[in-house]
C-alpha cells in the first residue's frame, strides 16, 4: 500500500491552486494557438493556408465563448466546496479540455516547419509560448492519474520522496511539475519510476513531444544561418 502523502491530508490548499495551474495553462495554450493561426499561414498559398483561413475566424469567434465557458467553470470550481460538493468531476472535465487543445496546439507548431513563414522568428516565440503549456498540461496529467489511484490504494509512479527520509520533504503536486520540467528541460527522467505499462508509454510520449519541439526549433535555426 503506497503510504499517505501531504497532499491528501492538505485537500483545502488543491481547491484553490489546480484552478490557477488551469488558469495559467489555458493563457499558453491560448497564446500559442492564436499566434500559429493568425500569423503563422498568412502569406502561404497552401492547402495548410486554406484551412487555416477558415479556421481563424471560427476560432476568433469561438474564443470568447471559451473564455466565458472557463470564468464560469473556475466560479464553480471555488464555490462549490464552500457548500459542501464535490469539484472533481469539472476539474477534470477542464483539465481533458486543455489536454485536447494543447494537443491541437502541438499539432499547428509542427505545420508551421513545413509553411513558409513571413516571420521568420514566429516559430521561436510559438515555442516559448508553448512550452509552459506542455509543462503544465503533462504535469496536471501525472497528477491527477496518480493521486486518484493513490486514493484507491494503488500506485502509478514511484517518487523518491515515497521512501521514508527525513532530508526529503514529503511528497506534493510540485513534484509533478517538476518531473514534466525535467522531461522539457533536459531530458531527464528525474527520479520518477513509472509502475505499469500505460504510464511507461506516457512516459515515452512525453519525451517524444519534447525532442520533436527542440527538432523543430533547430532545424528553423539551421535554416536561417544556412539562409543568411
């Protein structure tokens, strides 16, 4: 049986900050998406181009629903503890909703190698705008998919900080997040040990996405020295 962590004894400090990891999430996400739609296709005559044309004004359109969609989620989120109800269930209704846009998002900065670009430093400023929005969506994910199975008794990934020692703090959410910058930032594992087969692919992916990032932030570098 994994043993108790902080976390699950501290619940009130989570009804507040997962919304605000959320919240920050979802400014990446959407700072990354609006710059590779309405930026990144706008002098392309390819097919890329077309679609991006008609994508751009639904997504100018559909973005303030969103917008308002998430501020009355987030009311939610904070107001229903307070009368005694559990947020569980539109925390991770929001959460899979982030995870399905920076998929999206992951998938427009990968077109934007294979589209000629006005700009020729656009493809730097979607990566810096993006990474954030990784980082924080992988994090949520290993998160949420282990705490819930530690709250069944069971256990997805192996910290460090599970092992009694009293120079370590005991195990939080940080530590997730920490994990998902390693992956991003050097391509370190950290210490995190996956337990089953699902979270070892995750793993896999995880570092996948990552190493396709920076391929495509050097490959736009190499094009503009080998241009200049």
């Amino acid at each position: 049986m994994p043993q108790p962590t902080t976390e699950l004894s501290r619940g009130a400090f989570y009804h507040w900050s997962e919304p605000v990891i959320m919240f920050a999430w979802q400014v990446f996400i959407f700072l990354s998406l609006k710059n590779a739609i309405f930026h990144g296709f706008e002098e392309s005559s390819s097919l890329i181009a077309t679609i991006a044309t008609f994508i751009g004004p639904v997504f100018a359109s559909a973005s303030p629903w969103i917008a308002a969609v998430f501020i009355a989620g987030y009311a939610l989120v904070f107001s229903l503890p307070t009368i005694g109800k559990s947020n569980r269930l539109l925390l991770d209704c929001m959460g899979f909703f982030l995870i399905a846009r920076t998929f999206v998002g992951f998938v427009m900065l990968n077109l934007l190698i294979i589209n000629p670009q006005s700009d020729n430093m656009l493809l730097l400023r979607q990566f810096l705008c993006f990474m954030p929005a990784l980082i924080l969506g992988w994090g949520w994910l290993y998160w949420r998919l282990d705490q819930g199975a530690r709250r069944k008794g069971r256990q997805l990934l192996l910290f460090p900080e599970d092992s009694p020692n009293e120079l370590r703090e005991p195990l939080s959410t940080f530590d997730y997040y920490y994990h998902s910058a390693m992956v991003a930032f050097i391509f370190e594992l950290s210490e995190v040990e996956p337990l089953t087969k699902p979270m070892k692919i995750l793993f896999l992916i995880n570092a996948g996405m990552m190493l396709d990032l920076v391929g495509l932030v050097l490959t736009q570098a190499i094009g503009l020295a080998g241009a200049g």
